[in-house]
C-alpha cells in the first residue's frame, strides 16, 4: 500500500473533525507528563471537546481551503488540536488551566467561530464562562426585578393589613 494511501484517511479525520467546528486550538503539549496529560483528556472529553495529536503535515492538508487555514503558520514542533463543535470557548477554557499550571503548556494558535485568534485572544476568550453560566447569570437577572417588585407589594399589603382602616371607627 502507498504511502498517500495511509495518509488519506488522517486527513479526511481531521477535515471532518473541524468541519462545522465552532473553534480549533492548536497547543504545544510537550513536557506534561501521563497523569497530567490524562486528566486533560478527561476533561476536554466531558466537555465534548475533541484533543488529538496529528502529525503537522496531516493537519496542513486537512486545513487547507477552510477557515482553519491560518493555523497552518504555526504547524511546527509538537502541535495538539483541540476541536469544538458545540462550545465556541470550551477548548480555550479548558487548554489555559493547564496553560497556567505548565510551563511546558502553551497555546499556539486558533480559530473560534471562523476569527483566527492569537496566544493573547484565546487567554482573554479562556476567561468566558460557559454557556450554562451565562444563561443562569441572563436568567437570575431577569427574575431578580420580579422577585424584588413582589416584595415590595408584600410588604404594603402587610403594612396595611396591620394597620387600622382609614373609615373604620376607632376604640376609644
């Protein structure tokens, strides 16, 4: 069998794999050691994101006509790919705890949502929540005036259920 032959199915792994993807971290993972490197798997994994070595060569080719074709300038030395269909900012949540914790951790580059993002935009995009967080902050925000208006009529009914009608006659 030839060579191009072994490669065809890794590339057409990865083209799927970005296909439709909301973002695309590339990351240099040398240096972590098994157990470090398993627990961000799990992680990573339990987020429905997608982690993956390939060879550089393997993911220029898969890159290469779609938005994700700016990462190609970063393809050299140890590269890993951290793919995200669902979560635009899952990958880069995740990648910048260990980004902090391991020196031999970086970010490389990637794409979130078609925008091509350096080191320093997938830091500031690591520090948005998730979506769940964001719709129970949107959610208490809107019921926080309502709670507080009935509140408010609760307390001017009890205070005029506690104080003696205006036309009733008083005791003397």
């Amino acid at each position: 069998m030839a060579k191009v032959e072994l490669k065809q199915p890794v590339v057409k792994e990865i083209s799927e794999a970005v296909n439709g993807a909301q973002a695309a971290v590339l990351v240099q993972y040398l240096g972590l050691t098994v157990e470090q490197d398993t627990a961000l798997r799990k992680e990573l994994r339990e987020a429905g994101v997608t982690y993956k070595v390939y060879k550089n060569t393997m993911m220029k080719r898969a890159f290469e006509g779609t938005e994700f074709e700016e990462l190609n300038k970063h393809l050299d030395g140890p590269n890993a790919l951290a793919v995200s269909k669902d979560d635009a900012v899952a990958p880069a949540r995740i990648l910048a705890k260990y980004v902090k914790n391991y020196k031999c951790f970086n970010f490389v580059g990637g794409v979130v949502e078609g925008k091509y993002q350096d080191e320093k935009g997938l830091q500031a995009l690591s520090t948005i929540p998730s979506r769940e967080v964001l719709l129970g902050r949107l959610l208490g925000s809107m019921q926080s005036p309502i709670t507080n208006f009935a509140r408010v009529l609760k307390q001017i009914a009890d205070k005029n259920g506690d104080a003696p009608a205006a036309d009733a006659p008083a005791e003397a």
